[in-house]
C-alpha cells in the first residue's frame, strides 16, 4: 500500500504493461484494480495486481463518476447521471434522467432510478431525482424524476433502507432514515418525514403528507395526512 503521507492523492499510471481487455475499452469504462506494490523511488511506485472491467456493463461517456463507484454486470448508466464516492450498482440496475445518486448508495439488481415520471402531463421535459447518502436500495425499486407541474424533482434523503419493489413517484419528498418495505408505494407529490415506516404492500395516495417517526402499517391505504409519532 501507500505511504499515510501519500494516500488520499491522485495517482496517475504511466504504464500498464502486460495487459490485455477481451473488449476494446472506451470513454466511461470502470476499471477495478487490487495492486501491491512491489517498489519506490521517491515518487514513483511500481505495482504488481490484477485489473478487471465487466464487458457487459453500458456506461454512458458522459456520466460523472467518482472514482471509487462500482458498477456490476448489466447495468446501465445515462449520459445525465452523477454518481458520487462509493455508489455501488449491483448488477442489471438502470439508472438514467438527471439523477444524482449521494455517497455509499447501493443500488441493487433491476432497480430503475431515474427514470420518467408516470404523468400523462409530461411530455419529456427535463427534470431531475435527487438522492441523498448509504441508502440501501434493494431489487426492484423505482424512483421517478420530477414534472414540470410539481417543481421539477424528486427528493430522496439519506440513510434510507427500500426494500424490494419500493416505489417512489415524481415529485415526491423523502427524508432520512425511512424504511420502506417490500412494495410500499408513494403516489406522486408525497411528503415523508425523517424516521417513517412503511409497512410492507401499503399505498399512499398523490399530496399526501407522512409525518416524522409515523408508523404505516403493511396493506394500509393511505388517503388523508397522517401527523407525526
């Protein structure tokens, strides 16, 4: 590994020697790389490792990703997708529109981020879903951009747990440490405070309102606002 003093900086590769790519590698490719280091010369290292991309992974040239994001086989990232440190997609995850996804998020296997709200009113506008920090975002999720009509975005906070086949719809604003159970679904223009439950199999109607620590238990149809605790 690196010196203490060294770590944290930018390390550019002069060489790459001895290594071949099954398929041609291109703008946007995510190279994963376990190294040791075999010797120093002041600022110069010499590393010895092993260095794998997955050919079956779709990345847009244009997508910004940190360099610590991990993206497994059969995903696909839109050319309008900012992932930051961390972010790993499982593998045959989609996420597209303008969508940023927040730090050590991990997006599991055929979930759909960010992609059109489910209005017949939008009629392709550019809008944006917004997502926080470490949420764990199982199989099957989807989260939905914004519509022109509701303010252009969907908000989702950070620390959040959604399980499998959680939805969260245009518009909609999320906050932190909620836990969504397996199909729990937000309608369009939903506010959920911070601490929420969501039982498993419930529903939340369009404008709804959850408060903060509320309890919604699994099945429940929920119509009218719900008030905090």
């Amino acid at each position: 590994g690196l010196d203490v003093d060294k770590r944290g900086k930018t390390i550019l590769f002069m060489t790459l020697d001895n290594v071949r790519f099954r398929l041609p590698v291109r703008p946007g490719d995510i190279l994963k790389m376990r190294v040791r280091t075999l010797k120093v010369r002041g600022d110069i290292y010499k590393f010895r490792g092993e260095a794998s991309i997955h050919p079956t992974a779709v990345v847009d040239p244009a997508a910004e990703l940190a360099s610590t994001v991990e993206i497994g086989p059969y995903c696909l990232v839109g050319p309008n997708v900012t992932l930051h440190d961390g972010v790993s997609l499982v593998s045959h995850a989609t996420v597209a529109g303008v969508t940023v996804v927040g730090a050590e998020t991990v997006v599991g296997p055929f979930s759909s981020i960010g992609g059109p709200p489910q209005h017949l009113a939008h009629k392709g506008e550019e809008t944006r879903l917004v997502i926080g920090e470490r949420n764990s975002i199982r199989e099957h999720v989807t989260m939905n951009t914004g519509t022109v009509l509701g303010g252009g975005v969907t908000t989702v906070g950070s620390d959040g747990l959604y399980m499998v086949g959680s939805h969260v719809a245009h518009d909609c604003v999320v906050g932190d440490k909620v836990t969504f159970a397996n199909n729990a679904t937000l309608a369009g223009h939903v506010t959920v405070g911070d601490f929420v439950f969501m039982g498993g199999l419930c529903a939340v109607h369009q404008f709804s309102r959850i408060g903060r620590y509320a309890f919604v238990g699994g099945g429940a149809i929920v119509t009218r606002d719900i008030i905090p605790f």
